[in-house]
C-alpha cells in the first residue's frame, strides 16, 4: 500500500537487524520459546480460561514478532497482506495452545458462515468487535487486539489492520503495532504504538481526529 511510508517511522528493518534501544524491549518482552512453555502448560494440568487466554495472546505475539524477521514457511506467500498476518498469528497460536478450537474453522465469512478464511473487511465486520477509538482505549489494548483503516482509492476503499502486541511488563517495554504493508514480497514491520499516534502521517494516526481510523478492535471469542 503506498501510503504505508510511514514504514521508516515504524522501524521497517527487521528485529533482528536491532531497531534503536528504546523501541527493542517491546519486541522481545514477550518472548518465550514458540509453543514449548504454552503447550507444556495445556498438558501439565487443567488451565482456567484467564490462563489459556493469556496462553494465548503470549502466543500471538510470539507468532507476529516472529515474521518481522522472517515469514514461516507455513505462512503461503498468497496469504500474506494485513489480513493475513492476523489469521496466521490467530491459527497458529490455537494450534499451539487450543487445538481443539481448530475442529472447526476459526473465522466467519461475510454471510456470518465459519470460514477458513476472512478478508480485512470481514474480520472488522463478522470476526471483531469495536472497542472504540480514543486514548483511553489505546491504553486499554491488550495483545491481539487490531487497528483498523480504511483508506479511500479511486478503485474503492482499501481495508488496512495493524496487530497490537502489548508486552506483559508495561512499565519496561511499549505497546507495539506489527503489520503488512500489503505489497507482495514486502517485510513485515513492526513500531511503537503511541509513535504511530503522535508521529506518522495523520492518515495513518489511530486517533479520533483521522477520519480513516475505524478505530481498535477486539477478537468476538475474546470478550469475556
């Protein structure tokens, strides 16, 4: 997507190139190694559903931050745009940590049906549930929850999401957004949530006074 130049802002090189000090606690806070301590927990014992929740979105982020410095092979070139990355980071940490969700498929479609597969529109409208789209909800964010945009183009609008990953230890690391840019064969990027906020283009800002944010949202499964 052009208007994605605030990439630089976002800190377009990969992690593993070492974005600059302040911004690297939040890549890594949430690190654990991928899938091992989750699925260990599942099978040690019984887990209440606080604590397959967190499971989860500790998941999540592994999976996200894990294709800012390289897609998994598993996640097919043809699937990966904005959308994308938020129905791999979603399956993949299921699979991990609650297969059996996956008996049957984790999305809806636009006529509300289950579904494989969701575009950006269609998790917004069947798949998410709007939290709102001032600060005090910024703040409020937790790990899987997604900004959205909608930019408008002279062949239609274009759906933009943007995945939170919000480490643990707030009072060490900063909220972070990781998204696609949308171009095929474009990295994944990460950067500082409130950067975005207060420093990117006002298109892009997740503000109230950006008439193309719809604002932040929240998976329907995950509101309890």
């Amino acid at each position: 997507m052009r208007a994605l130049m605030l990439s630089l802002l976002l800190h377009a090189a990969p992690v593993a190139k070492g974005p600059p000090a302040p911004a690297q606690p939040g890549a890594h806070a949430t690190h654990a190694t991928p899938g091992r301590d989750a699925a260990s927990a599942m099978a040690s014992e019984p887990v209440s559903p606080e604590t397959r929740a967190r499971l989860l979105r500790r998941e999540v982020a592994q999976v996200a931050l894990g294709q800012v410095r390289a897609p998994d092979a598993a996640w097919q070139p043809a699937q990966r745009d904005c959308a994308g990355l938020i129905r791999y980071a979603y399956r993949t940490a299921y699979r991990r940590v609650a297969s059996e969700r996956l008996s049957s498929p984790l999305w809806k479609d636009a006529r509300g049906e289950p579904s494989d597969f969701a575009d950006a529109e269609t998790l917004l409208s069947r798949n998410f549930t709007a939290l709102g789209r001032d600060a005090a909800t910024r703040e409020a964010l937790r790990t899987g929850d997604v900004l959205a945009f909608r930019q408008e183009h002279d062949a239609g609008p274009v759906f933009h999401l943007m995945l939170v990953v919000r480490p643990e230890d707030r009072a060490h690391a900063p909220a972070r957004v990781v998204y696609h840019p949308g171009e095929p064969g474009a990295p994944v990027r990460t950067g500082v949530l409130d950067s975005l906020a207060t420093e990117a283009p006002l298109e892009w800002r997740p503000v109230p006074a950006n008439a193309a944010f719809l604002g932040f949202f929240r998976f329907k499964e995950w509101m309890s």
